[in-house]
C-alpha cells in the first residue's frame, strides 16, 4: 500500500534498519561471550520479535505481565519480568508458572522477600527470583555487597517455594551520561558490581548461576561481559533521538519514525502544522537537557531522508508545530499543505506506546505489511 | 471490586468529582447563554460520555475521526472533528457524512479549502467546514479579521458541496497563563476576534451561523458569551494538575488518578518507588513551568486523600520514584511495601491515553463499575 493511501498519523518502522541495530547489538554482545536477553518493552510485539529473534523460545525480558501472557500465548517460555513485584501480581505469576512458562521476578528488598516466600509456598508453585542490585543510583535495587543482599538471598534460599536465580541490575543512569567515555566507565562498574554481589552471595553459599545486566548505551559500549551471563536491553533494535544524542547511533540509523501530514501553516512565524501531536510522538522531550534539543522529533521526508534543521519544536494533542531548532522560523514553501513527512522520535518506547501496530517500511514510500503491538497492563 | 483484588497500575475516575465537575462548567455556559459542546479527546468514552451527557444526539466535539467513528456508532450524529482537515481523512469524511452523521470538519487556509470543494464535489457529498480562527497566537488558525479569512469564506461558498457553517478558535494560549486575570482577558480576547471574524463574513454575504470557541480555562473565566453559539472544551471534566496550577480548579476536584503500588525503597535517599512510572502517568511535565512543579504527578492515599508534600518526582517507564516536592527526602516509613496509592496526574488527556478503561470509584476503595476508553487513529 502507497503512502497516500494512508490516514495520518501512522507508526513506520524501517525493516532494513531494525535488521542492521538488531545484528549489530548481537555480535557485539557474542563477541564478548555474552548472549542477549531482549527486553521486548520497546516493541511489544510478537511479529517484531518472530522476525528479530526467528522465534519466541529465545530468552525474552518483559516490563507487564501482560506482555509475560502475551508472549507466552506466542510461545515464549523462558521470561524474564524485569519490575520488581508487588504481592497483587502474584496470582499472576502463579498462574503463569502454572502454565510451564519459566516465568523470573525481581525484588530488592526483604519485604517483598518474605511476601514472595509466603504466596509461592501457599500456592505451591516454584517462583524463581532475582534480586535487584543498585549498580548507579538512578532508582531501584538493593546496595550492592551489601548485608542487605545476602539476608534477601538467604530468605529466598530458606523458602521452600522460591528460587534464587541470581542478581541483576539496569544501569539506567546511562542515559544521563554526555559522553561515550562516561557510558563506557558505567558499563564497566554496572559489570563489576554486579558480579561482586554474585560472587558475595557465592561465599555465603548460594549458587547465583544468572548475572543479567543492561541497558542499550552500556551494552554497546562494553568491553568486558566476562561473568556476565546476559545483557538485557531493548530500544537497540529501533533506536532513538536520545541514543543519537548520547552517540550511541546516528539518527540515520533509527528504524522508527510517525508519518504526518502538513495540514497549515504560520506565514508570518515561519511554522508549518502537521497531523502529528504530542499524542503521536508523545509527550517525551528525552533530548531537552542534550546538546541539541530535538523538539519531540527531528523531521525527515516521507522517503526518511533527514532535511536537516527542521524540528517538532511544539505540540498540542493532535497538532504539531515545526520550526527549525531553537524554534527559528522554516521557509514554509518548502511544506506544502499535504506534504508528508516522517518524524523521528525522542524515545522509541514512549512513541511505539500510542499506537496498535507498525507499518513495516524500507526506504521507499509504500508499506510492506503490518506488525501487531500491544499496550497497558 | 475491592482495590486489594487489583493489579497495578490502573486507572481510576471518581465518578463524584466528574459529576460535580461537569455540573459546574455546564451551570457556568449556560448561565451566559451558550450551550456547551464538549471536547470527548480527554476522555474518549462512550460510556463515560452517556453518563455525562445523558445520551449521544448531544453535540461533541472529537480530535480524530476514529473518535467520530466510534460515537457516531454508539448514536451520536453531531460531530465537530476539530483538527484541520488532511487530504487523506476525505474519504473517511464523506463516508461518515453518507452514514447521516453530521460531521463537521475545520480548515484555515486556502489550499484545504480548495482540496475540500474539489473532493466533496468529486464524491457529491455535501461537507460542512468551519474556518478557524487564530485568536491568540499559539497554534493554528487565520488572521482574524482578515482578507485571508474572506477568501477562504469565499471559496467555501461557491463550492458546490461544501457549506460554510461559521468559524471557531481554540484558546490554547490560556494553559501559559500565570493568573486568572490573563485567563479571563483571553476569555474576553478569544470571543471578540472569533465573533469579529463572523461578522466580516456576514458582512461580505455569508451567513456563518456557528461561532464556536474554547478551552477549559477560558469558558470556566468567560464573562460573556454573547454571540457565542457553542463552547468547546474538555478536560473540565476530570480536571488535572496543570487545571489546579492555573488556579481553575483545587487538586481535590481532580477526578482523574492512577491506583499503584509501593515496591521498594531507597532507605538512604528518602526515596519510595512505586509500580506507576511514565507509562502509567505518560510523559507530560506540564507543571514544570508553574510555581508548583508537580513532577510526574501529586500522591494521595488509596481513598483520594491527598498527602500533602508527596510527588512522583522521577519516572521510567514502569517505575515511579516519590519524594517530596523539589526531591527532598520523604520519611519512608510512611509508605511500606505494598502500600496502594492513588497519584493525581499533570495532563488528564496524556494520562488516559495510556489506558483501554476507567475503574469508576468514589471516594471509597471499591469499583464501581468499568468504563471502556478507546485510543489511536
């Protein structure tokens, strides 16, 4: 089907390029001596990740349980719920384990520790767990080789119903980083504080077989995955304007994008409207504190081919307003009403999250087929 | 339903502060002689929709034509698709126009205008077009009073089959007021400039029955409403956090909240992380610029209560991190594991974009019933 047959918005995403992040990502994390454990929040989609994977027997890291059903329904067995629980999704889990889905949860503290002792021994059904090491400060987990670490590992050892499977960390504050040498010595510590608290729960007799670590900016910048047994991370595959601003790709290489319509223009301001709010890019501005700003998305044409110094510099719900950067007005004669144009996003898992599906595309303007995602909880 | 049978997040509309809400805004219109045509973008619920409106032959006003589509399949018949008209979504007008749904599209510019005389003339389906207004400067719309403004009338009036029904605004600028008196002078300013407009088409020949203007804040603040035959607007309904910073309305009337759950803690840094990250409250930092800074939403209790000094001040995207407002450090022992809380959110149509439902509830901890909520293009 040709672009023009198309109601805007819609959500692209260039096959050729989700193909080349995706093999780059995976040699780079085989390499190394490590294996991949997708996190599949970005996609959330059984067709993406048939085609990314070849099938869903491969390890998987979800963000919901509803992705955990969703895939599982698809044929995933080993998954991975990557947010620590809470005792009213344990039902949930129970059920799903029930199901021979080799469902692992996360905690980070002895709270959850001795509620998840406590409703898999009343249910009788073996929960496996890792626990959560705080490897950057950014947000959860517990202090790595910390006291605190070994008491959860020992509760967890102690339930008759619970398995500990080993640590696992997220090095989130990656994202805050400027530089490739700062991403870099992130990756390093993530590794290494990780695999000293496996290593300290070992001493204390605990067998810790899984260290599982990730985030797309420290695994493409690792230099060592020596003890690390998997790297999770997920906006790889599509990449995004916060990666590029991090230098983690070019913004060429991103494979996502919202195909919009020109519907008006502000002669006197220089602004051109399109079809595209912030309920098509989202409201994400992940690349606000960067060194450049991107607006909520960097403008290419509708063939994704970038036109330089044109942004989404503002949004209402269903209306996006482009100027060049830093809101510089744009010679509109360039936008004729019904122009179409692809935007690339600030951040793929915010934008892929407000639609139902992706328009596989290459770099021509017609699409090629049409991969299903969910959304929610 | 009790809360305590529930997975987290979810989304939760106390059906008390709707009414009571919606009561107020209806009151306030009428008294001044308009009549309202509510902006359904917010809540996007039929259900929700009847309750409120009584049943659908009332006039409402949509952001997508899937929208249109779906209340005109639950009886609605006049629809005002309030986003500037894009060649593609043609078709999709004059099939609904052919269904006996009185949709309504807008336009500012003569090239659309011209596109919509030549595709409604081409389908033979006569389509009603507003010509809108810039009143304010913040987004779309023509000069007012202006000679573009007559040309565009013009074009409309001789087409064959397209009826040029009247023009209207959308007072966006109103959400960057600091104070109710610039609230109520864009009130005043949003009604003279659209009615203005009227009168230059009456006068150049053209009857433009439909002066339609709106925004939450700007009807809540209007004087006067002569002339006026119809006020837009839409998150009055739920209300929001950026409503509360405008002075519009208390945080206690907001009737829009997200039920989640504590999940752990940061003992050492006064933090509380919890179940709700951006994808539960979306990504809108709509308080950012206001005296208050609310971050990604305000706490109260699972009852509504609110807390006080109690904020998501960081989110990932399944994560929430608590802490006083600014980020200081919150007394943890307040928020043990597996607490539930309800969050009130910044932006009410960015935060039940994230949901397929309403969990309707009081100000109890108990639902009362379900309402679905569709979402996308």
């Amino acid at each position: 089907m040709p672009f023009a047959a198309l109601e805007t918005p819609q959500l692209l995403l260039d096959v050729t390029k989700l193909d080349a992040n995706t093999a780059r990502m995976k040699a780079h994390v085989e390499r190394l001596g490590s294996r991949l454990r997708p996190h599949l929040k970005t996609t959330k989609s059984v067709d993406l990740a048939r085609h990314v994977l070849g099938d869903l027997s491969h390890p998987i890291t979800v963000s919901t349980l509803k992705e955990a059903d969703y895939f599982a329904g698809h044929g995933a067995r080993d998954i991975l719920y990557a947010v620590g629980i809470a005792e009213n999704k344990m039902d949930h889990v129970v059920a799903l384990r029930r199901k021979d889905v080799d469902l692992t949860i996360i905690l980070d503290n002895l709270a959850s520790a001795a509620m998840v002792v406590a409703r898999a021994a009343a249910a009788e059904t073996m929960v496996p767990v890792l626990i959560e090491i705080d490897s950057d400060g950014h947000r959860s987990g517990v202090e790595p080789q910390s006291g605190a670490l070994v008491a959860i590992g020992r509760l967890l050892e102690d339930g008759a119903y619970t398995l500990l499977r080993g640590v696992m960390t997220h090095a989130g504050a990656s994202y805050d980083c400027r530089t490739t040498a700062c991403i870099e010595k992130l990756a390093a510590q993530e590794r290494s504080l990780t695999l000293g608290s496996a290593e300290m729960l070992r001493e204390a007799g605990m067998a810790c077989p899984v260290v599982s670590i990730g985030s797309t900016p420290t695994a493409l910048f690792s230099k060592n995955l020596d003890g690390v047994t998997e790297v999770r991370a997920g906006v790889f595959m599509s990449r995004d304007l916060v990666m590029a601003g991090l230098g983690v790709c070019a913004p060429e290489d991103i494979a996502l994008s919202v195909l919009a319509t020109v519907i008006g223009h502000q002669p006197a301001k220089g602004w051109v409207i399109t079809d595209a709010g912030w309920m098509a890019m989202s409201r994400d501005r992940g690349t606000s504190g960067h060194g450049i700003d991107q607006g909520y998305g960097l403008v290419a044409d509708e063939y994704g081919r970038l036109l330089g110094d044109v942004v989404v510099n503002g949004a209402n719900q269903e209306h996006g307003i482009l100027t060049a950067h830093e809101g510089k007005p744009l010679d509109i004669s360039g936008f004729p009403i019904g122009m179409r144009l692809r935007i690339l996003p600030n951040h793929a898992c915010a934008t892929a999250a407000q639609y139902g599906e992706y328009l596989v595309v290459d770099s021509g303007s017609e699409i090629l087929t049409r991969w299903e995602r969910i959304n929610g909880w």
